[in-house]
C-alpha cells in the first residue's frame, strides 16, 4: 500500500503531489488506470502540543504536593 501526500491547488481544485516520493508513484499510474484512496486530513501539531500541555498543566495544578502533614506542623516536628 502506497502513502500519498497531496496538496489541494487552490485556483484549479487539483490535487497535487506534495513529495517526491508522492510523485514517483503518480508517474507510476497509467492514465485511464483507476485507484482506490482514503483521504484523511493531517492533524494540526501545534494544537495537538498545546492541547497536551493543558494536559500536564492541570495534572500538575490539581496533584497533591504535600502528604498529610502541612507545612506548618513539618516545621513545628522539625524544630
């Protein structure tokens, strides 16, 4: 199975082959041949990263950093 990554040519509606590899395969198809495709859009990585940063922000916010002694009596223990 081939992984082709295409560009959609925004004045003409075609799609484009956006690698070379993607290209090399396009050559390899006879005209008139059919194909089967599935077409999936990439996802955005930069919102995937901020996405799990929010993650690891509310993990951090909202687990416990002490245990059940406070501060106060840990400094009362300690002298």
């Amino acid at each position: 199975m081939a992984y082709l990554q295409l560009v959609k040519q925004t004045s003409s509606g075609l799609l484009l082959p956006a690698t070379p590899e993607s290209g090399d395969f396009l050559r390899s198809v006879k005209i008139g041949e059919w194909i089967h495709a599935d077409f999936k859009r990439v996802r955005n990585y930069a919102f995937h990263k901020r996405f799990f940063k929010l993650l690891q922000l509310g993990f951090d916010y909202w687990t416990p950093t002490g245990g059940t002694v406070t501060s106060r009596e840990q400094k009362l223990i300690s002298g």
